[in-house]
C-alpha cells in the first residue's frame, strides 16, 4: 500500500487500537493528534518555541493508540 494523504485513513484505522475507542469520532479526535504533533513540529523549526513536554505527550498517546 502506498501511504498518501488519500491512503492514510485507512492505514490509521487498520492499525488502531479499538479497544480504546468508544466511537468513530474518538478516532477521528485521535488522528488531529497527528495533525497537531505536525504543527507543533512546524512551529520549532521555524523559529518558534519548543514545547518539548507537549510533543512527548503527543508522540505518548499516538505510540499508545496505534500500532
């Protein structure tokens, strides 16, 4: 399979943890974190600050969640 922004979904969801999830919209919610763990990225290596907590916290719960 190739990954691409088309393909990602469903890779995500074939690797999700379900039993964490009580609905679709928690793994919806779930893949932001991707999104937002991306932004915060962006935002260092533009100059910004580092929030280094934050990210960890992020990469945690993503490492938690999928496989």
């Amino acid at each position: 399979m190739i990954l691409n922004e088309d393909t990602f979904t469903v890779y995500a969801a074939k690797h999700y943890d379900m039993k964490k999830a009580a609905s679709v919209d928690e793994f919806y919610d779930d893949l932001k974190r991707f999104i937002y763990l991306r932004r915060l990225l962006k935002k260092y290596y533009g100059g910004g600050e580092l929030s280094e907590r934050l990210i960890l916290n992020h990469i945690i719960v993503i490492f938690n969640l999928f496989d």
